[in-house]
C-alpha cells in the first residue's frame, strides 16, 4: 500500500496521455460489453429453451400453418405428455415501432406447456372466460403503461387491415432469469372466429416430453406421422429452434468474436505504446530508484501496476457506462427484449481487461527492469 | 586516514584492492581503472579530482555497488560487494549507500517530502516514523518549508538539497557524490558544500565526492588524483 503513491503519480504524471489511453479500454468494455449483451438478446431463446419441449413447423416454412387436428394425433405418441399450439398475429399497436410479438394461444395448455410464465390465478380465470381477453408480459405492460382492465386495440396486418380490440385481463411475469417477458396472447378460438382465411390451423405445435430423453424418438414419431401429407413437420427441440432462429440474423457469434478480437488487439496495441513511451521518457528516473534500492523486481511490479491501473479504470468506466445504457432497457423498440448486462458479463470483462493491461505492460516493465543503473544514469 | 597504496588497516571503512576496471567499445579494449588502492576510515571526506575520462564516475560506481570491477576487490563495513547477486547489491545499496548526483535525479511527480521518503519505503518503519524521519531530514537541510513543493517549485540548489535529505534520510554507512555542485551557480555550490561539511563534521558521515571544481575540493579533508587509472594521495586542489 506505501507504494501506491508513487505508482499513482507516475501513471497521472501525463494526464491527457492517461486519459486518453483509459479512455481506450472503457471505450473498447463499452463495446465489448454491448456486444456481449445483443449476442445475448439474439440466444435469449437458446438459454432459456425447455430440454424437455419440442417444437413441431411446417416442414416448407415457419410461416406456413399446420392442421389444428395434429393435436390429438400427437399426444397419442408415447412419451408426449402435452401439446399446445400458437399462431403468430404481428399487429401492430399504435405504430410499427411498437414492436411486440402477439399469439393466439391455447389456453387450455398453454400454463401446463410454459409453467415458467406465471399469471396470477384469478386473472388466468378472468382470461378464460374472456373471448376478447388478453394476457401481456409484465416488460411489455410496463412499456406502454397498461394495466389490468385496459382496453387494447392492435391492427391486424396478416388477418385483415381492421383493429382488433382486447381486454387486458392479466399480466404473467418469467420465473427465471431471462424469460421473455414481452409477449402478448389472445384465445386462438378469437382468432380463427374472425379470420376470413386459414381456419383450423395453427402456426406451430410445442410438444412437452416426459423426459428430455425421448426427444429424439418423439420428434423422429412426429415427422414420421406426418410424412407424405399435404402438411410435413419439422420437429426439433426448443433450443435447436431458437437457435436456428437466432443463425437466420447470420453468424453472430463469429461476428461479435471477430469484433471483440479487433478491439482488444487494438487496445493491446495503444496500451503497449503507451507504457513503453511511459517507461522511455523516465529512464532516468528508474535507474535512481534502483540506485536508491529498490529492487529489479519492484521495478517491474510497479509498471506492470500502472498498466494494470489503467486497464481497471477503463474497465470500470466502461462496464459502468454499458450498464447504466442496458438498465434503460431494450434500445430497439421490442426486437431485443433480453437486454440485459450480467453479472457474469461483468466480471469476464474485467478478466479481460486485467489480462490485456498485463499482456501491454509486460515488455515495457521487462525492459524496465533489465535496466542498468550505470547505463541508464550515463544517458540523463 | 585516507591511503592509496593498500597500506590501510582493518579500521578502513571502505577497503578497495587491485581494482581494475575494463570496458571494451568498438572491440577496443580501454582499461579505466588499473590496479587501485583505496583506503577510507570512517567521518572521512574525500574528494576525487580529475580529468575527464579518468575513471572518477567508474570508481564511485564501483564503490556504491552499480557496477562490477573486472578484478580485485571491493569492502565496505566488513561486507564484500564484489562477488554479491544482483539482489544483494540492491539490498546492500538500500542499507548502505546514499547517492547525490550531479543532476539531483529527483522524481518530478513527487513532492520534496515524498522524494525523500522514497528510501524508507524500503525499511520497515510505519508512517508516522517515516514522516518525522523525513521531516527531520528535510530541517537538516534547511527545506521544513518546502516539503510539499514539487522539484519544478524549488531552484537547482533546493533541489540538490532534496536530494542530499533522500540520501542521508535512512541514515547510510556513506555518501556518494557526483559532481553534486556542476549544475549550480557558485553561491547555491558553496551552499551545497557547507552543507556536505557540515554532514561530515556533525553527524560524522563518511563522504566521497567526485568534482571538477577545486573549489568544492577545498572542503574535503582528503583531496585524491586520479589520472589514467592511477590514485594519487595528498594532491593539493588546483594543482592538476
């Protein structure tokens, strides 16, 4: 602790330059740690996928319907425990940036398939009981300010160009870390009683297994039940389908890997000039403290410690700052609902910057102790 | 007692034998310091006068452990530096050893107070002895007012001055100084100087300096000679 004064006032003695070079790496965390947080808004769905659901498409698209009737021939499958359906709405509320996804659903199954998604009892009842009822995600209430007993109105797009009007009877709220908390529901009964087309079909089935371990056999069942009709399925587990959803954006692991590889090497690049400027200008200087006494090693402690300064501070600044802009919530109007900088996040984001403050500060802090006194007090 | 010709007894302080010093540049070979002597008891004051390139920085490094010799032998307090590790010599160097050089060498993000400080990080002392260690020091030399300055705040003798406090604040065996008056005008030398005796004839402090100033020679109690390698006893300031 007695030496920290002296690593402070050698790292502060070029103000602008430190700054500037803290500036770097909380701009290079800022970056890192958004990027980090839309790779986790794209696999949202992959991380909180159910290993025990199955998801049933039509084979030609996901947005072309399968027959309301698969149902029952479903759960005759051994190893289905239930099957609930949903089909996709995509009105829009007020404006198209509004963005949030509506689904008709099955009220019957739809608590038993998504257990995770809880809404309180006696507005689940209300629901039920409600044709035009409606059921929203706390984030999406939140939003838009709505409560209980609002009246919602949403223009159809794919059904008609009229505005449908619901009644909001409940709000559900995730469970667990991560649950989407957007979604909007009606009764698909509401639904099919108004659409002028596609009557009797849904957009796609969730299977819920008895164990995750029949999986395979379920799925291989489902598609082999439905090969060679007018409808062929596709079926595969939650997670494979959330991710196969989250590639059709592109790679984005490889993208945010390629981006995050550039920045940090950068930064290794501006650091490592920094400190070895830094070390070349007091040469002089160093060789008085090893004349003084202290020790080669101290020496290069006490550079790699000004390096490693800097790394934190820009950390801190910069995972500070892409904190404080996730807590804002989703920036895109509803695309990412999962915007959210973990704690996780965080911490390996400081691994990082401590790894690469160290990776710069080694050379210069090297050479720095290799230093000859004799010599480096030749050249003052 | 200053000796030159290794007739020094077991009272010497410091006790050099057959120094020789070689460096080679250019694949020339240049012998710098041959076959030297040296004898210094305690309290001493010693100036080493010279031409330049004569080996008076090389000896004084040699003496204060930041370098090697290519033979012989060098004793200090009964301790003999020539064969130590790296890691000892720094040790010893902390325990033993206080520098004055010609261009103060300060570090100029740290104040006076901090400046001096510096060689008791390296003790065990808690804070508070450190602060009034360094506070007495800085007393001695005539800087109390000035401890918070930093070395652009104060002139090129106060900062000499600083530099003398960090060297004698861990209270060493002996100064070493280099040229400590060829940056200063005459009357912050004569300063410097009168400070230096003062170190020697209170506190008993054993001082080598190098100088090319007869003047600054006067105030040593032995003047030593060096030409081509060679120390001479007794030479009169001035006479080279």
């Amino acid at each position: 602790m007695k030496f920290l004064p002296l690593i402070f006032a050698n790292l502060f003695r070029k103000k602008l330059r430190t700054t500037l070079t803290i500036g770097s790496f909380a701009v290079a965390l800022f970056l890192f740690g958004l990027l980090v947080v839309v790779r986790g808004a794209f696999n949202q769905g992959v991380d909180i996928a159910g290993a025990d659901r199955l998801i049933v498409i039509n084979k030609v698209s996901l947005i072309m319907p399968l027959p309301f009737s698969y149902r029952d021939r479903f759960l005759r499958i051994p190893g289905v425990k239930n099957v609930t359906y949903d089909t996709w709405f995509g009105g829009i509320y007020q404006e198209v940036s509004n963005f949030f996804p509506q689904f008709a659903i099955d009220p019957e199954n739809q608590p038993l398939v998504f257990p995770e998604l809880a809404v309180p009892a006696d507005q689940w009842k209300t629901f039920v009981a409600d044709r035009t009822g409606a059921i929203a995600g706390a984030g999406t209430a939140k939003r838009f300010g709505w409560k209980v007993g609002d009246r919602i109105p949403i223009k159809s797009t794919i059904f008609g160009n009229d505005t449908w009007e619901f009644n909001l009877d409940g709000i559900y709220k995730g469970t667990h870390e991560g649950d989407d908390e957007t979604q909007f529901w009606f009764h698909d009964k509401f639904l099919d009683e108004r659409r002028t087309f596609s009557k009797g079909t849904v957009g796609w089935y969730t299977v819920k297994l008895d164990s995750p371990d029949s999986a395979i056999a379920v799925a291989k069942a489902v598609d082999s039940m439905t090969a060679n009709s007018p409808d062929e399925t596709k079926t595969e587990t939650e997670k494979a389908f959330a991710l196969g959803f989250a590639k059709q954006m592109g790679n984005i692991e490889l993208l945010i890997l390629a981006i995050g590889s550039v920045v940090f090497f950068t930064l290794l690049l501006v650091t490592g000039n920094t400190m070895a400027i830094s070390v070349r200008e007091r040469i002089g200087e160093l060789a008085t403290l090893k004349a003084v006494g202290f020790a080669d090693r101290f020496v290069l402690l006490m550079i790699l410690g000004e390096s490693l300064l800097i790394a934190i501070f820009g950390a801190v600044i910069g995972l500070g700052l892409c904190k404080l802009f996730t807590l804002r919530g989703d920036p895109t109007g509803g695309f990412l609902p999962y915007f959210h900088l973990s704690g996780a996040t965080v911490l390996f984001g400081f691994v990082v910057a401590i790894l690469v403050g160290l990776l710069a500060g080694i050379l210069p802090a090297s050479s720095a102790m290799r230093l000859r006194v004799v010599d480096a007090l030749r050249r003052v | 007692m200053v000796k030159v010709d290794g007739s020094g007894g077991a009272n010497s302080l410091i006790q050099a034998r057959d120094l020789d010093k070689t460096f080679t540049r250019g694949g020339e070979v240049i012998d710098v310091l041959q076959g030297l002597n040296l004898d210094v008891a305690p309290g001493e004051f010693v100036a080493f006068m010279g031409p330049s390139g004569s080996g008076k920085s090389t000896l004084l490094n040699l003496l204060g452990g930041l370098d090697v010799p290519t033979r012989g032998s060098i004793t200090v307090a009964g301790d003999e530096i020539t064969h130590m590790s790296g890691g000892r010599l720094t040790d010893w160097r902390a325990r033993h050893v206080g520098f004055i050089f010609q261009m103060y060498n300060l570090i100029p993000v740290l104040t006076a107070f901090q400046n001096v400080e510096l060689p008791l990080l390296l003790t065990k002392l808690s804070k508070a002895e450190r602060r009034s260690h360094v506070e007495a020091t800085l007393a001695i030399v005539g800087l109390a007012d000035r401890m918070r300055h930093y070395p652009r705040q104060l002139s090129g003798g106060q900062e000499q001055r600083v530099a003398i406090a960090r060297a004698i604040v861990a209270d060493p065996t002996f100064l070493l100084c280099d040229e400590p008056t060829g940056d200063l005008d005459r009357k912050s030398a004569d300063e410097i100087l009168d400070l230096l005796t003062r170190l020697s004839v209170e506190y008993n402090k054993t001082i080598l300096m190098v100088t090319h100033d007869p003047a600054a020679a006067e105030h040593a109690k032995a003047v030593l000679h060096l030409n081509k390698g060679v120390l001479v006893e007794g030479m009169a300031p001035g006479a080279h």
